[in-house]
C-alpha cells in the first residue's frame, strides 16, 4: 500500500481578472478626465484672460484724452473689445459691465476709482468669472470620492499707455507759420484744409509729401497700408506728380476700395467710414448756391449748432461714436461742388457694417509732420520736421486735387494721437499691459 497521497487539484479562482480591470478601468477614466478637465480649465483661463487683457488695453487707450465724457469712452471702448472675445472654446460670452472698469494713476489698490480723473493714467479691467463644468472628473464620486462640480475661473489685466518704439505716419504735411512757444499754431478741434503753393502757405495748408523713394506708387501705398512705419525723419520731400492712386489708397480708411488696393486684409478700413463735410457756398454760373454738409450739425430749428469754446461741436467725438457702432460711409455726406454725391475713383461701393467690424482698425487719426510754410515748394527737398500733427481724417476724397479736410487733435509730442508700435522710449503713446 503506497504511502502516496494523490495531490489535490488547485482551486479555480473565477473573476479575479474582472474585478482587476473593473478598477483600473475607473482609475483611467479619472486620469482621462483629469488630463481632459485640467486642459479646458487652461483654456477658459487662458480664453477669459485674454478678454481682460483686450478689455484693459482698449480702455487704457481712450486715456489718451480725458475730456469730459472720458469715462464714458473709455468703459464703452473697453465693453465693445473685450467682450469681442469669448470662453469655453469660443463658444460662450464673456460678460464685462462698467462696474468692472476701474481708473487710477498709480498702482495700488485704494487708489482705484470707477471714473476717469486729470491724472488718470492706469485701467484695470475684472471681467465676469467663468465657470467651467468638470464634467469627467466627477466620474471619481464611483469610488466614493469627493468631485467639485464646476470651478469658477477668474482673470484681470491693468493697461497704460506708454511711448512706443515706432510709429507710422501718413505722407501729408502740414504746415505752420509759428513757432513750438504757441504750439505752432493750431487750434484743437479746428478743421484745416487748402493745398499749399510756394510763398503763400498759411498754418494748416497741406502738401503731399515724400519720406524716401521716387514717385507716387509709395505714397499711395502708404495711405493704403499702415503708413510709414520704424522711420524717425527729421526732414521731408514735397511730392512731385500726382494721380488717382493716392486717392484710392486714401479712400481705403473710409471702406471704399478700388483699384490695386481692393484687398481688404491687406489693407483694412478704419472701423468706421462715416464722413464730415461742411456747409458750404459755392458759385455755378452767376449764382452763389449753398451746398449742404453733414457738420456741425442742426438744432430743432434748423440753425446750424456751432457749439460754445466750452462745448465745442468737434467731428472727432462724434467720430467715436460711429467707431464703436461701426458705422459704413453714407454716400449722402459728401457732395461735390453741383450739390451731386461725390464720384470716387473707380467707383467704389461702401463696406457694410459687418465689415468695419470684422476688419476695422484705427486708421483715421493719422499723424502728419509739421513743416514750415515758408519752407514749401512743389519740388522741395529736406524740409524740416518740427513736430507731428495728430489729425482726424474727416472725408474721403476724389482726386489728389481735391482738398483734404483735416480735425487737428494735438501734437504728437505733448502725446496727442495714440499709433501703431511696440511700447518704448520714443514716438506717440500706445495702450501696453503693466500686469
């Protein structure tokens, strides 16, 4: 008889597997939702500061003149663009209300204010938190975890404006009979206009000028694009020949395209194309007419409103107001000298407002060197620059014969008319993120 025992058959252990892969299926959708919902959080924050920083920058700008109505200007500016931006993928609304706008000049946090004051130089923008869902990471309440179901996200951006490195200027000069003690002269708010001849130049008269390089096709490149960009010239050539490019490049900031410079990314409209022009008398025949303009404008009855020094009936306020509602060029604005609506070259039609929205830019405060008057020929080479003018462009024009009107709204030096630029020592001021 064998002392041998049969050994006995393992035990079967059913399920285990199941239970192992149970659990770390539940371990990879927490990781999967952890990877998912720390990505969407970075987003909605990176999406939700970006609004403020949009928020604070364009309510830094309009700190560059702080007039009555600053506030206004300034918390409306800041809305419109910051609000431009969304969270959530683009997909849901950034909300900003005046009372997220804030004004200081200096850095510290009693200092902030809800309007703007003399010396405001800083705009703090706070917009709305932003709650984000945390859809995935809930899959943790499985195992009995606890899971937050949302996190609100919050952002904030203070903007100033600063000198910028460089700047861009359009190839027109303006010209003065005084001198730097008077602020050579101009008068802010007045309209100038009247082509300048050799001898005869009064302080506001304009000439088509040159920075460099031969003919016309530069300048009117320069009036179609961004101007002329990183030159800091001390001296200027008055513009010799002329044709309908300038025209049609100068007529692009008002949304009416023609010619070459049809392409509208490449060279974008003002954000808005409304037009100024002024009552005037002209003579047809023997008989002096009056052709009407759309500024200033009308009272109750009918009398034109001319404004008080106090109060005065400047386009450029106006302006504004047609720049954040993006407002298209009414061909009714402009009349010619028959009382008929003015003919461009190459018959352009106006942008719809969508347009001025989706491609606006700055593009109507233009700067202007500042020359002598008595420095003017049709042929002059290195004239001075004095200064810069900062100027509204009012109208569009036909011809390069035909008088530019201009709102003169200060000198560059004294930091009037914000530019295009990186921020640095030199060149007007531009909206810059200090936090």
């Amino acid at each position: 008889m064998s002392l041998l025992k049969p050994l006995s058959r393992p035990s079967r252990q059913r399920g285990a597997i199941a239970v192992l892969v149970g659990v770390a299926i539940v371990g990879l959708v927490m990781m999967a939702g952890l990877v998912v919902d720390l990505g969407r959080l970075y987003v909605v924050k990176t999406e939700l500061q970006n609004a403020a920083d949009a928020c604070a920058l364009a309510a830094a700008r309009e700190l560059n003149d702080r007039s009555e109505g600053a506030t206004g200007r300034s918390k409306n500016a800041a809305i419109s663009v910051g609000t431009l931006n969304k969270v959530g993928l683009q997909s849901d609304a950034v909300v900003i209300t005046e009372t997220d706008i804030h004004f200081s000049n200096r850095l510290e946090e009693a200092a902030w204010t809800d309007t703007v004051q003399d010396d405001s130089v800083y705009a703090w923008c706070t917009p709305h938190a932003a709650s984000v869902n945390l859809l995935f990471m809930q899959a943790g309440r499985l195992l009995g975890l606890a899971s937050p179901d949302a996190i609100a996200l919050s952002a904030d951006a203070v903007a100033r404006m600063m000198n910028s490195q460089s700047f861009c200027a359009i190839p027109l000069a303006m010209c003065t009979t005084e001198s730097a003690s008077t602020g050579f002269g101009f008068e802010m708010g007045k309209w100038y206009t009247g082509r300048l001849t050799a001898g005869n130049g009064i302080t506001g008269m304009y000439g088509w000028i040159q920075f460099g390089g031969p003919g016309a096709a530069e300048v009117a490149e320069a009036l179609a694009g961004p101007g002329l960009c990183d030159v800091r010239p001390t001296h200027v050539d008055a513009k010799s020949g002329e044709g309908q490019g300038i025209a049609k490049g100068w007529n692009t900031r008002f949304g009416l395209y023609a010619g070459p410079f049809s392409n509208i990314t490449l060279y974008p409209p003002d954000r808005t194309g409304w037009a100024y022009s002024p009552t005037r008398s002209v003579l047809q025949g023997h008989t002096t007419v009056t052709i009407p303009g759309n500024w200033p404008p009308s009272d109750a009855a009918g009398e034109i409103d001319f404004g008080t020094p106090a109060n005065p009936r400047n386009a450029y306020y106006d302006y504004l107001a047609k720049k954040d509602g993006f407002v298209p060029y009414d061909p009714n604005n402009v009349l010619e000298a028959n009382g008929h609506t003015a003919n461009f070259p190459g018959n352009p039609g106006p942008l719809r407002s969508d347009d001025h929205q989706a491609h606006g830019q700055d593009r109507r405060l233009a700067l202007a060197p500042i020359i002598r008057c008595a420095d003017w020929t049709p042929t002059g080479k290195n004239m001075e620059v004095l200064d810069w003018a900062c100027a509204l462009m009012l109208s569009p024009i036909n011809d390069p014969d035909t008088d530019v009107r201009l709102e003169f709204r200060g000198l560059a030096s004294a930091g009037a008319c914000g530019s295009t630029g990186a921020p640095g020592n030199f060149g007007p001021l531009v909206p810059a993120l200090v936090k």
